[in-house]
C-alpha cells in the first residue's frame, strides 16, 4: 500500500519482522494478537516513511493489496474503481491507514486498538476521509 518497489518492500517487510521478534518481550496479551502485530506493523512503517534519509515516494497502490467492492456489489464502474484507489493515494499516511483498516473489515474497536487514536476521533477521520475522497473523485 506505501509502495511499488519490491526492493522498498523487502526492506519494510524485514524492518516490520525484526521490530516485532524486539517487541514481542514486551507483549502483554491486553490485546489480541493480530492488533498488537498490525499496531507494530503500522508503526514500523510510518516510522520508516518519516526518515529523510529512506524518503520513499508513495508510489500507486496496488489494487490486490486493497479490495474495495466490484461493480456488481456496490455499483462501481471500473473508471470509478480506478478514481477511487489515485484519491487513496493522495490520503496522508495515516488516512491511507485508516482506509486499509476500513477496508479489511476492521471493527472501529479493534482500528482505535491498533491506531492508538480514540474512537471519537476515529469516527471524525474517517467521515473526513469520506469526504476527501468524495471530493476527490468527484462525486458529491
């Protein structure tokens, strides 16, 4: 989702793996497994992101990493599909992880778990990234 590069990837891959054989000592079980290893995940990436020196370029996302509805689900054309993921590449960061936790079916529980933001605060994001993307791809 943050990036084309196999090689970018391979590095995220081995920076989110080795972050997380660090972290795991200090897993309390407070949490379900699969969020604390998003949260890591998450955090490793937009961690790497951040350095000056990785500055990797948000590249297209790749349509299988995100599934959003076909047209005979939801009604979207396949121009409209192809809208939709170039104003998801225009979210920040964060946005761009909401939307993916959103889209993998995440409970708002379970995404202000692995986010670390409110549920308050997650509900405004996400009606503000609706919006954006609204705007975005031209369909008010």
């Amino acid at each position: 989702m943050y990036t084309n590069d196999p090689n970018h990837i391979q590095e995220l891959y081995q920076d989110i793996i080795i972050q997380l054989w660090k972290s795991y000592p200090k897993f309390r079980g407070e949490s379900k497994f699969s969020t604390w290893l998003y949260r890591i995940a998450i955090n490793t990436v937009l961690i790497s992101l951040s350095k000056p020196k990785r500055s990797l370029q948000m590249s297209e996302i790749e349509l299988h990493n995100i599934q959003v509805p076909y047209e005979e689900d939801i009604g979207l054309k396949e121009e409209q599909h192809q809208q939709l993921y170039a104003a998801i590449q225009k979210l920040n960061d964060v946005e761009k992880s909401v939307v993916m936790l959103y889209l993998e079916d995440k409970s708002y529980e379970e995404m202000e778990d692995i986010l670390g933001i409110s549920n308050a605060t997650l509900r405004v994001k996400m009606n503000r990234i609706k919006d954006k993307l609204r705007t975005l791809t031209n369909n008010k």
